[in-house]
C-alpha cells in the first residue's frame, strides 16, 4: 500500500489553486494550476489500500485505483500510467470530467474527506503525456475483419482503440467536422483544452484507426450501404436530444438549447468564425437547468463578459454534507461550487419557470418564474407566487431524452426502448446481429466514464461476434449499476 500511516497524517483534502476568478475569465484555458508534486503524494499518500476496495465498484471502468495511488507515492509514474491504462483508455478525459462516483466509495470518506482520486488520476497522465510514456500500441496482427463505428464520443472513441488493438480495421465516423463528439463541442476548454483530444487521436491514428468527420450516416451514407461495407458496425452517437420547455413564449428570439449555445463558442475558440453567433455579451442571461451543462453555460456567459448570470433549478438546494439517507458508499446529493459557479452569477432553486415574455420584436425580455411545490411527487408551480426575471438571453439546459431515431428506425429498423435509447440486450447487440450500440445511445445521457466503460465492452462484444471469441476485457453489462451511481 502507499504511505501506511498517511491518512492518519495527512487528514485534509488538498487539490490544485484555481487561477485566479478576474484572469481566468479573460480566456478559455484550463482553471486549474498544476499541483505541486509534494502535494499530490500526501494526498496519493492517504490511500489505504482496503482489503475491500470499494472504489473499484464505484468505478464503473473498476480502475485499479488503490494501485496506481501507491505506485504515485512512490514515484513511480511510468508503472503508475500503465496500470491506470490497464483499465481506462482515455485518463486525459475522465480525470477532468469525470464526477468521480470512485471518490462517494472511498472507504475514507466514512469519516475523513475522500482520497482525491480523481487529481492523482489526471496527474498521472499529464506526467505520462509529458515524459512520452503515451505511445502507439499497434496490434501484431490484422484479422481481416472490418468494424464502422459511428459516433467520435468517448463511447465511440474507447470501442475503436479497443477493436484497433484486436487486430480490426476500423473507421470512425462523425458528422461534425472534427473527431471528438461532445467532448470536442460539448465541453468549454476552460474545463478541458482540446489538445488532449489530438493527443489521443494522433496515438489512434498510429496505432491505425481511420477517422472520416463531416460524414452523417443517415444522410451522406444510408445505414444499409455500411452494414454492407463493414463486418459489424458499433452505434454511439449519443442521447444528443435536448429536453425542451413547452411553456407559453417559447418561440420567442434569443431561447436557445445549451448545445447550440456551447457548440458555437467552442468552434469559435477552434479558430473558426460563427456567422450570426449566440452571445452573453452584454445581456442579461438565465440559464434554466442546475447540471453541468448549466454550469457550462454559466462559464461561457462570465467569459463573453453578460451583464449577469442567474440559474435557475427546479430542485431543493442540496445540502452541504452527506445526507443521512445517503450513507457510504452511496453517491450523495451535496451541492456543489463548480469553478464556473465560483466566477459569479446567481443560483435560485425551487424555480419553477411558468411563462417566457417577449417585447414587441419577439424577442425574450423576462421570464416568469414561480416557486416550486411538491404535489403528490411532481413539482408544480405555486400559485400566487410569480414573479419576473429580466432575461436577454435564456439557455434550456435540462438535460437529454435519448438518441435520435430518425435515421436508424427509417433505415436500420432497429427498435428504440420507451426511455428513448436504442434497444439492445445483454450484449450490447440490436436486432441486427451485426449491429451493436454502446455509451448514451444506449444508455441514455450519463457520465463519461460509463461511456468509456460501454465503449471496452462493446469491443469485447464485437470481438467475440468477428472472432468466435475475445481477449479483451469487458467491465461492464448494459444493467449493471455502479453502488456510488
């Protein structure tokens, strides 16, 4: 194990500053500073090594945490890479988005602030991507056997590495015009840069994976014409099918969708120039939805330089420790001060937004909002208790419903399930034998590391389709649930 008396040592939770709020919303880097390297092997240091490690459930990739804890303690980052790699395909991109259901797990968390699990884990890869320990696993041989993956997310992205190194010939498509999927449009750079995402391509690309991007199956090639063309085709695309607010006004001008928000400034940020581009600048912005991507709208809105930021969520304000009907090892509900909630703005919970008001232009000038009551279990607004929210620019960010099924039920006949998700059983397969789904499209909208997590099994899946059988590892089943998710 690491430092045996560690934890008893070092009690406090330490994690890299945060540049400071009036620099860091002057651009789109990254907030964090890079930690200072005593720091982080105190805080490796503080793993105990339990002889039941509960991070591993907690994980839905069952990263081999307590391992590469000890081995960053020691100073032994080349092991401590491989290891994280023996399980994880992409630590670059869980490290910084993960929520960290691991850390609900850890077993320290019963009475000491958790391991800080997932800054070691970015930490390892960022030495590793500095020192040149990322290197092109090619595989030592090619079956012959051809895999179309649709989808260039993490889901996407995991499954191909994985059939790559198998020894299958792999294309990845994308409709968007670079690779990376939400990751690449989804995520602001302030929460991680792209170069990571080109990092990661170019060693896939070594390795021989094909990307093809500004290619829409559906449209520019029919689904049946890549089934003919490949031996077996992964879908994962995602659940990228907003939930919308049918409430009254909402035709108005300047209410959008998060992802047409987030989309547009992250392809600005890339270089490009976005005719007619949704801004904060200089408005008055309410972003509706308490999640991530809010937070991420939020971040965006400080660094396009609004006159203000209020979010609004339907919700209870959680609290600030662990509930006691969430005990250990459950992922509690506490509310949380992301970096972009920490840059300024106004939360409001148990708001209810009833009516979007327009001026004469059709443009949205306010919004009418009333507090929030639970009738029966459902939210409702309260009467007699409206109110108006000067409003210039609003961003629906309430989460997905599932996959879009235009295409696929038109062209592939494959079902969908009443959540929204194409229908798949206990091996990732549709009802097309050759035809597999993996990651939100699936699923259902989740976290990045289940999406790396179903990407792994659904290589496996496929292998086994191709090849009768499989070596790679499958760690997860579409029905199972981590204990801290």
């Amino acid at each position: 194990m690491a430092d045996p008396k560690g934890f008893l040592r070092t009690t406090e939770r330490e994690l890299p500053p945060r540049r400071p709020v009036p620099v860091r919303i002057m651009d789109w880097k990254e907030v964090y500073e890079q930690q200072d390297p005593g720091q982080l092997r105190r805080q490796a240091g503080r793993c105990m090594d339990c002889g039941i490690p509960f991070c591993h459930q907690g994980c839905p990739l069952g990263n081999l945490i307590p391992e590469w804890n000890d081995l960053m303690w020691r100073g032994e980052g080349r092991a401590a890479i491989d290891r994280l790699h023996a399980t994880n395909n992409f630590p670059e991109f869980t490290g910084r988005l993960c929520p960290a259901p691991c850390e609900s797990s850890c077993v320290l968390g019963i009475n000491q602030p958790a391991v800080t699990i997932k800054q070691v884990e970015v930490s390892i890869i960022d030495q590793a991507f500095q020192s040149g320990w990322v290197v092109p696993h090619p595989p030592a041989r090619l079956t012959g056997k051809t895999v179309a993956v649709v989808g260039s997310g993490p889901a996407g992205l995991a499954a191909a590495q994985q059939l790559t190194r198998a020894g299958h010939t792999v294309a990845v498509y994308e409709r968007d015009d670079r690779i990376g999927g939400l990751l690449r449009y989804g995520i602001p750079d302030f929460k991680m840069e792209k170069r990571w995402i080109e990092a990661r391509l170019q060693q896939m690309q070594a390795e021989g994976t094909r990307f093809r991007a500004g290619v829409e199956i559906g449209r520019d090639i029919s689904w049946s014409d890549l089934r003919s063309r490949y031996d077996a085709v992964v879908i994962a695309t995602g659940a990228t099918v907003p939930r919308d607010l049918a409430i009254p006004g909402r035709d108005a001008l300047g209410v959008h969708f998060a992802m047409e928000y987030l989309v547009q400034q992250n392809k600005v940020v890339a270089g490009d120039t976005v005719p007619e581009q949704i801004s904060a600048e200089g408005k008055h912005v309410v972003v509706i939805g308490g999640g991530d991507t809010g937070a991420d709208c939020i971040g965006t809105a400080h660094r396009q330089g609004a006159l203000s930021v209020t979010n609004l969520a339907i919700g209870y304000q959680p609290p600030a420790e662990r509930p006691e009907n969430q005990p250990w090892p459950m992922a509690p509900t506490i509310f949380e001060v992301t970096s972009a909630h920490e840059e300024g703005g106004e939360r409001v919970f148990l708001a209810s937004t009833v009516e979007f008001l327009s001026n004469e232009a059709g443009e949205v000038r306010a919004l009418r909002v009333a507090e929030t009551e639970y009738l029966d279990g459902r939210r409702v607004p309260k009467s007699g208790t409206e109110r108006e929210i000067p409003a210039d620019l609003v961003l629906i960010a309430m989460g997905f419903t599932g996959a879009e099924p235009e295409s696929l039920t038109g062209q592939l006949e494959v079902p969908f399930d009443d959540r929204g998700n194409v229908g798949r059983d206990g091996a990732y397969t549709t009802t097309l034998p050759d035809v597999f789904v993996a990651g939100d499209a699936g699923r259902g909208q989740s976290l990045i590391v289940w999406a790396i997590a179903e990407g792994r099994a659904a290589a496996a899946a496929v292998d086994r389709y191709l090849e009768g059988d499989t070596m790679l590892p499958a760690p997860v089943r579409p029905t199972d649930r981590a204990i801290a998710v």
